[in-house]
C-alpha cells in the first residue's frame, strides 16, 4: 500500500512566494503544522496529490448551472463529461442508479434532502447531537429546526442506538424523514432495522454516511444501500477526496418515489445552489477512482484495525470510551464533566490533534462539553499500524494524567479561556509535555504524507 521513507509530498506555492508573502508564510506555517503533528480528528484525512491537482485545475474558471446536457450556460461540453464520469464512478462504488455530485458540502447535500422531501414544518426525526447526531439532523440551532419540526432519538446507556425509541418516537410523530448517521458514533448503524421502521411508519429513511463512506467502500462496514431511500456523504471524510457533498437515491428510494432523483436534483439546482465547484467535482472523479481500487480496501481494512488497537491501548492505560470500544474509525474518550477542552488543549501542546465533543448524556454543554473525540483515517493514510497506535494511545494516557487535577472554573466563557490560556502558559514549561512533542515529532517524521496513494 503505502511505501514510506517516499519523497516530500511539501507543496512549492512559487507563484503565491512571488506576489503574496503574507499567504505564503501562513501557507507554509499550515503545511509545517499538518507534517509536524498527528492528525486525530476523525474527519480529517489526506487527499493524493492528483486530488490536489485536480482541485487547482483551470475547471474552477467555468460557470455550468444545470445539469450534464441541460446547462444555463455555453462552454460545457467538456465539464458535462467531467461530472457524468465523477456520477457514473459514484453511482458504481455504492451500487445505486442516481447520484448527484454538486452539494458544495455535506451540509447542503442534508438541506437539499429536507427541500425534495419535505414542506415547511413538516416533522423529522434524527439523531440527538449530543449522543452524535449532526446539526443537520435537527439540532435546534441549525436551520433544520428553524424550518421543520426536529424530533431527537438518543443511543442507549451502552452507546447502541436505542431502536426502541426511534420505533416509539416514529409512530407517535409520523416524520417524512427519518435521518440515520452521525458525526460521533462509534458502533455500526442499524440501517436493516431502521428501513423496517421507516417502512411501517411511511417515512422516507436517509443515510447520512460522512464519516464512514470509505469504510462501506472497503467493505468494512454494511451499505445501507438495501434499507434506505436516500445516501448522502461528504467526500472529505474516510472517503479521502476534496471537500464536497453527494446524494445518491437507491433503487428502493426510486421505488417509492420514482421522482426522488429528480426532485433531489431540483432541491440543489434551482433550489438551494448555483454554479457547482467543477474543479471539485474532477477531484471527486480522481478520489471515486482512487476508492474504487484494492490498495483503498486495505486502507479501510487498516483504519478500523488501528482504531480498534488505539481503543483498547487507551483503556488498558486506564481510560474510559463512549461504549467502551469502537466498531469503526473513531472513539470517544470521557474525560470528566466538563473537562474536554483540557484534555484538548493538552494533547494538542504534544503535537496530537482531536478536538473536544460532547458525550451520550452530556452533563454539560456542546462548548465545554466531557470528551474528546478522536480517530485513526489520517494516521493511517500516513502509513501507521497497530504498533503505532499503542505507542500514541501511551502518549494520549499520560497526557491525560499530567492534567488529571485540571478542572474549569465554574464562571462565564470569558474566565474559562483565561483558565484554558494559564494552563497552556504552565505545560509550555512541563519537561514531560516537551518530552513527548519532541517524540511525536520523532513518529512524524518517520511517517510524512504519502506521495502516492494508488
Ligand atoms: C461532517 C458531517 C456533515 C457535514 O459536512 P460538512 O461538509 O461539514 O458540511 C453532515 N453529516 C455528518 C454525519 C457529518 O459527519
């Protein structure tokens, strides 16, 4: 698969060093950090470099409003085969006769879904955001609540989604739409048992597979192919392409509707976007390509494997997980109420970069909430195994013990900064912390980003 020791995959920016030295010094400061550091947030991973040329393509000079053969504008002959090739790869990794790849993200593939479904305050079921749900799926501080009326299932004290709850809460509530898929889930999703609920509620059902497209394509986890009407995703994700958003309708999607495509298509275009990125939809076609290959199931097979390895190493070394394990690419790692920015900000000072999220039954709030969130798809891109992942989990667990005693103040945000700033000061000084960075380093070094990942 991925070879080290491989050639630098840096970046030169030699126009951008000539006319911008501003930008270019942040540019190089980002590439310094991004080489430097271990990337652990699990929806975070590293594109080949055919995708990063395919994004600064001359494509992102066309307007094509519309669709391939039916554009408001001249010119697209060339960018009509560019978006049916990224289509029709799509459609072939996930076994379904309708994709469309102009969301801008994942975001406007979700609000799409709610405009070809749905009326205004129309009722929705979704996953609750503090037991992983994504704001998309009806938090009350996303428009999806503004608009329609969210109703939320939880995950159970296990961590499983609690199947009996959603059956309840669909047959009390008849939604249109019942979303399945999260941003911080650590189990497989239910989608076999969630298409029967659906089904004898009438409501369409929807998977929204940002993080785990990659996994499906590698075989790792089930398609949801067969239980759901609708599939949406990010492609930046586990499915390592460029930031964008996809729909796909199923062929039992089509069945109840024979209109979902076209009402999916409309809902982008006129209905929510104009102009699609076209020089993102030709990295989509390269990352579609690149996924479709046996050197990407390996890559799945691995993400999960070393996520299952740095899940048990942590709790070995004492640490307690969300559902005490994980089945995919990420874990939630409790971390004591409130005390997930600390933990944050300390492994972030080692050169170890996740980020801070709530936890199934959240005792406090989505800003300084009790755990932190944290993955394997980039490190794993970077060429790293089982025995790297034992190596980071003793860092993680160490960390985690030098701010043992750290605690928020109660007050407002502004003295919880301060406090988040006075322990930066104070483990800038800590010997260990320094110890570790400069090792983390060491691990970096040994695995930079791949020159080639075909
Ligand atoms: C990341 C994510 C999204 C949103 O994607 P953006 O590209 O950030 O808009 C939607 N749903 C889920 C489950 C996600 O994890």
């Amino acid at each position: 698969m991925i070879k080290q020791k491989q050639k630098s995959t840096k970046q030169k920016f030699t126009r951008i060093k000539e006319q911008d030295k501003a930008l270019y010094e942040l540019l190089q400061d980002e590439q310094r950090r991004q080489s430097d550091s271990l990337e652990l947030i699990p929806s975070e991973n590293i594109v080949s470099k055919a995708v990063l040329e395919a994004m600064g393509s001359v494509l992102t000079n066309k307007y094509s409003e519309g669709y391939p053969g039916a554009r408001y504008y001249g010119g697209n002959e060339v960018i009509d085969k560019v978006e049916n090739l990224a289509r029709d790869r799509l459609k072939k990794l996930f076994n379904v006769p309708y994709a469309n790849v102009q969301p801008y993200s994942g975001s406007q593939a979700n609000m799409a879904v709610y405009i070809a479904t749905c009326e205004a305050g129309d009722t929705v079921l979704g996953q609750h955001l503090f037991d992983g749900g994504h704001l998309t799926h009806g938090w009350k501080a996303s428009a999806t609540a503004k608009f329609f009326n969210t109703i939320q299932y939880h995950v159970k004290e296990d961590g499983y989604i609690d199947l009996k709850e959603v059956e309840m809460l669909a047959k009390k509530h008849k939604p249109k739409l019942i979303w399945v898929g999260a941003t911080a889930y650590v189990r497989e999703f239910p989608f076999k048992e969630l298409g029967e609920i659906a089904d004898k509620t009438g409501a369409y059902l929807v998977a929204d597979i940002a993080h785990i497209a990659g996994l499906i394509v590698a075989g790792v986890h089930k398609s949801p192919e067969k239980f759901v009407d609708i599939i949406t995703s990010t492609t930046h994700k586990t499915l390592r392409g460029p930031r964008g958003g996809i729909m796909m309708v199923t062929k039992k999607g089509l069945k109840k509707d024979k209109d979902l495509s076209l009402k999916l298509d409309r809902a982008i275009m006129p209905g929510s976007q104009g102009g699609p990125h076209n020089h993102t939809t030709a990295a989509m076609a390269v990352a579609f390509a690149e996924a479709s290959r046996p050197a990407f199931k390996k890559y799945g097979k691995q993400v999960v494997k070393n996520a299952d390895a740095l899940a048990k190493a942590l709790i070995k070394g004492g640490a307690e997980l969300v559902s005490d394990g994980t089945d995919n690419h990420l874990l939630l790692l409790k971390c004591g109420k409130g005390r997930g920015a600390i933990v944050e900000t300390a492994l972030d000072m080692v050169g170890l970069t996740t980020n801070k999220n709530t936890i199934p039954n959240e005792p406090q709030s989505p800003f300084y909430p009790s755990g932190v969130r944290m993955g394997t798809p980039s490190v794993t891109t970077r060429g790293m195994k089982v025995k790297e992942m034992q190596q980071i989990a003793l860092w993680i667990n160490r960390v985690m013990d030098i701010v043992k005693s750290e605690e928020l103040p109660d007050g407002n945000v502004v003295e919880k900064q301060k406090y988040i700033k006075k322990l930066t000061k104070k483990l800038k000084k800590n010997i260990e912390i320094d110890k570790i960075r400069n090792a983390v380093e060491r691990l970096c070094r040994e695995y930079p980003a791949p020159d080639n990942l075909v």
